[in-house]
C-alpha cells in the first residue's frame, strides 16, 4: 500500500492546531459516539442512535442566506462519484474517495494532514458492478477504519495514516464481491458486511478486534443458523446472495448489533406465487430483507424480523438506519426498507407500526401494520412483466442514502423516489466457477408511473405515526443523504448538483447552492474553533445515478462523469 504524509505543506498554525488535537482523537470510543458531542461526527449517522442531526444552531434560519464556500477538496481518481459520508473528530475531517482511498483534513481550511491508497486489483475491481465507490469509514480508539473493494479492512493510525493492521475477510478472487459500505465501531470492534445481494454467496457480516484486527465472530445473512437452513429449498443456500452492505447501529443498553441485510440471489425469482416450493430458492429465505439483533460480543443472533419474505423484487433492508426514539415511555426503532414502507419497532424487533412513505407501490398491496405481514404479495413468472409495471424501480422507493430526525421538531426528513419497471424474467443459473458471477434473474427498464411522472420527494413525517406535515417535490429523485440541524434547518443535496436549505418547521426554501455535479454521498455538520461548517460530497455516477442521463436527459447528459469533490460551507 502506499501512504502520503503531507504535514509539511501545512503552515505552523495548522500543525500546532492538529498536533494538539490529535491527542484528543484517541478518545473516541463508544461513550464520545454515545454522547453525540456537537463539535464532532464521529459515525456514520453521527451517533448510535442514528438521528443524523446536528445540535450546532450556529447557522440557522435567519442567516442561512450567508452561507458560502469556506474550502473545498479534490480526492482525484473518483470513478463512479463520491459516495461517503464524511466524519470530524477534534477539528479533523476524514473521508474516503473511490478505490478506499482516505483522505485527512484539517476540517477548518481543508489542508490535508495525510492521505492513503491502498493498492487494489484492477482486474478485480473491472469484474465488479459494486464498486469502486467507498461509502465511507469508522473512527475509534485513535485509529480510521476502513473496507476495500479486495475484501480487506484496514486499521489506520489517526494522526498519521500509517497501516496499524490489515486483515482479509474474503477471498474476493474467488468470491467477487468485497466491501464498499461504511464500517461501524463500537465496543472495541470493527462490524462491517459484504457488499451485493446478487451475488451468489452467504452474505457475511464480520466482527474485528480494533486493537489487532482480528477476527472476533463472522455471521452469515443466508441459512446462518439452523432454523435459517430450512427456509432455503433445493439447498439453495449455498448460493443464496445476502449481505448487509451499509452500515446498522449499536445499542448498549442491550449489547446488539442492530444491522440490516441485502436481498437474495437471484433477485428476480420466476416461482411466481409458488415461492415455498418452487422457483430458484423456494421458502422464506432467512435472513435475506431482514433487520437483525446479533449480540456484540459473540456474533449469536438474539432476534430479528423479516421485512420482506422471499424478496423477488430487490427490495432489501440494508438501508442502515436504525433511528432510536423515546415517546411516551417508549423506546422505538425506526427502520425504512427500499420497497417505501417505513417500519418502526421496539428495541427487540417487534413490529409495532408499518407506514407508506411512497405513494407508487405495487410489489404488495399493502404491510400489515400490526404484524407486519405482508398482505397480496405480487410474485412472477418466467416472462415479461409490463402492465401495470413493477411499482417501485430496482432502486427502491427508499434508498440507502440517509433521512434524518430532528429531536428539536420530533419530525423525520426522508427522501421517497417515485418511479416504476418493466421487467423480463429469465431463469438463471448460479455461476460460482472460476469466480463468482451476477445473478439478476430479469432484465429491467424504468418508467414512469401509471398515469404519472417519475418524481422524488422529501417529506416530513411523525417518525411513529407517518402523519406528513409537509412535503418538498424534485423533478428526479434525490440520491443523496439528508442532514438537519437545532438551526431548525434541514438540508437536501440533490441529484442536479444543488443543495438546499429549508426550513425544518414549514419546509420553506431558504438557501440554495449549485455544486456543479450530482450528490449521491453524505453531508454532515461539525465546529472548529467556534465556527460551524457544512460539509458535503458532490460527484455523480454508480449504478443508480447512471440511469439518470437515458431516462431524464438535460443536466445529466452534461453532467461530468468520474469526478467529485468534498464542498464546506460555513458562513460569510
């Protein structure tokens, strides 16, 4: 691997400010992310309890107008977009580019203290459709986290970027698939899971020893326990896809990984309504489109919902919000799944509301919201499906990209994606020799909904209830994740290249900026020296977004491709 140190280019004030600041790095550990100090984001949702908000008020409704650009950075090399989500601890800024590259930042002028890229297959990396995005890393005990696309995790020094441990959990040559998703830490480990569904494995998710990087316990999303077994027919298992591509959460009161996981293989089933008994994968498929509770320590499950029985739709569940609330004595875990429902559980998993963020979903008629149950399931045939078309598109009504939950006006801000499929279902057969290959099941077109327009939208919801209280339309979907603020201020980075600002009361627009390239990445909130920042990624590309150019054309045509910046605003 090959490390840059670059602390010489930095003037003397910025050395001293970062050399007195280091120290304090080593003290993230589950009790700072716990505390969800407001000077900092130290995981990926900026605390366990996944709310993705900032109590910094700094900037705010009546002078948002006079935010500007305070530095900008250029990780170089971003093929397919900037998909990360930033983290800041004690003034410093650490992000990760395309390729698992980790870049250092002096988080109030944007000087890069060290940078580090790891040296990857090429050829690998070219069989992959997964990658070679980086959605982000995790901080703790003075160390940078982070996964690569070959399978590996690094534990990086925080202060200098030098390689501490290196660990490979999967044999990626064989395998394929590696890791492009945010690790988590928490409890001196390192939780992290195997990208992409659609390929024909058993979905790991891993837990390291932060101090070594050891192994500490590996779970497996498809048939890993016995009674998991017995949902996957024809042994089906063995190739049955899985994962938990995005980062979950950590709930010390009950010492459990709360994390979701990726749909099964091959995602398009041709059973048709014979899905316990026939098709490519007959039964349940346990624990494929689930949210699971695994105890932190041993990696043993302790509980789990199934949000979507043998998912034939890709509508999975590793969108990793966990968004933990209390409301009248309460405890709640607010969870979205792609196919626009929205789940809210109690701390063990118990279904205890289902609500509809999106308006254009025929997959099911309806979820139950008592058991969560899910009532006139639309299963297919080999062949081609075209009227109505599948409601929503392959990318979900809900994405991975992040919404956010304001403690100070007890509503949630999420995105919801308004678009449709035709679909042509094919039967496949599982390639694992010499590596592992795609199993996709159908070929795929989006289109408009029945009788209306490709559209996204963010709303403002009761987080338990569903109740809108207001609603902000875009004429495509959003892609990037959401951020509010005790500046009663909620923030959208959307897919044209603007970010916005609105009030988080009324959802009035009260600032715009055009950062010249589509969001698909993080956006998060931080102080240094008393001055609150802004800070987002810009840079389009991925599987997703390269729908946007065919179907929407405009802007996206023009758009520059494999690019990215990371852009920090503060005030004038």
């Amino acid at each position: 691997m090959r490390k840059q140190w670059l602390s010489s280019v930095l003037p003397v004030v910025a050395v001293a400010t970062f050399a007195a600041t280091a120290a304090l790095a080593q003290s993230v550990d589950t009790s700072r992310i716990e505390a969800a100090g407001q000077n900092d984001w130290l995981t990926y949702h900026g605390s366990y309890k996944s709310h993705h908000y900032s109590p910094l008020a700094q900037i705010n409704t009546s002078n948002v107008g006079n935010l500007g650009v305070a530095w900008m950075h250029i990780p170089g090399r971003s093929t397919r977009g900037l998909q990360s989500m930033p983290l800041v601890a004690d003034g410093v800024l650490y992000y990760s580019g395309s390729y698992s590259r980790v870049f250092a930042l002096n988080g109030a002028s944007g000087e890069v203290i060290w940078s580090f890229f790891p040296e990857l297959d090429e050829a690998l990396i070219s069989r992959q459709t997964h990658s070679p995005y980086n959605r982000g890393v995790a901080l703790g005990e003075g160390k940078v986290f982070v996964g690569t696309m070959d399978g590996r995790v690094f534990g990086l020094d925080a202060k200098t970027g030098k390689v501490l441990w290196e660990t490979r959990l999967i044999d990626s040559q064989k395998l394929t698939v590696g890791f492009t998703g945010a690790p988590l830490y928490a409890k001196g480990s390192v939780i992290i899971g195997a990208q992409g569904g659609e390929w024909p494995g058993r979905g790991p998710i891993f837990a390291l020893d932060a101090a070594t990087g050891k192994k500490k316990w590996e779970f497996l999303t498809v048939a890993g326990t016995e009674e998991a077994m017995k949902t996957w027919g024809n042994e089906s298992w063995r190739t049955g896809g899985g994962g938990g591509w995005m980062p979950g959460t950590y709930d010390s009161e009950t010492n459990t990984i709360l994390w979701g996981t990726a749909n099964p293989a091959p995602l398009y089933d041709w059973s048709g309504p014979d899905y316990k008994t026939q098709g490519a994968r007959p039964g349940d498929n346990l624990y494929t489109s689930s949210v699971i509770g695994l105890d932190i320590d041993t990696g043993k499950l302790k509980f789990y919902h199934q949000e979507l029985p043998h998912d034939a739709w890709d509508f999975d569940s590793s969108v990793g919000e966990f968004v933990m609330l209390e409301r009248d004595g309460q405890k709640y875990v607010v969870h979205p799944n792609k196919g626009g429902f929205v789940f809210v559980y109690d701390r063990n998993l118990k279904v205890k509301n289902v609500w509809r963020l999106v308006e254009n979903i025929n997959f099911v008629k309806d979820i139950d919201p008592k058991t969560g149950a899910l009532i006139g399931r639309r299963d297919f045939p080999v062949g081609k499906v075209t009227e109505p078309p599948l409601c929503p598109f392959i990318g979900g009504g809900i994405s991975w990209n992040a919404g956010s939950y304001s403690p100070k006006t007890g509503l949630y801000y999420k995105i919801g994606q308004e678009w449709c499929m035709t679909l042509d279902i094919q039967k496949t057969t599982p390639v694992t020799t010499p590596q592992v290959q795609l199993n996709i099941g159908a070929d795929f077109k989006m289109v408009p909904p029945p009788g209306g327009e490709i559209y996204g939208h963010l709303d403002a919801r009761d987080p338990i209830t569903g109740a809108k209280k207001w609603e902000v339309r875009y004429p495509e979907p959003p892609l990037g994740s959401v951020l509010s603020t005790a500046g009663n201020l909620v923030f959208v980075p959307d897919s044209r290249g603007v970010l916005h600002a609105y009030d988080a009361e009324t959802g009035a627009e009260l600032w715009k900026h055009n950062n010249g390239t589509g969001h698909q990445g993080g956006i998060v909130s931080y102080s240094v020296g008393g001055k609150q920042y802004i800070a987002v990624t810009a840079g389009f590309g991925g599987m997703l977004a390269d729908e946007y150019a065919p179907n929407f054309g405009g802007v996206y045509k023009s758009m520059p491709r494999d690019d990215g910046a990371l852009v920090v605003f503060s005030l004038k």
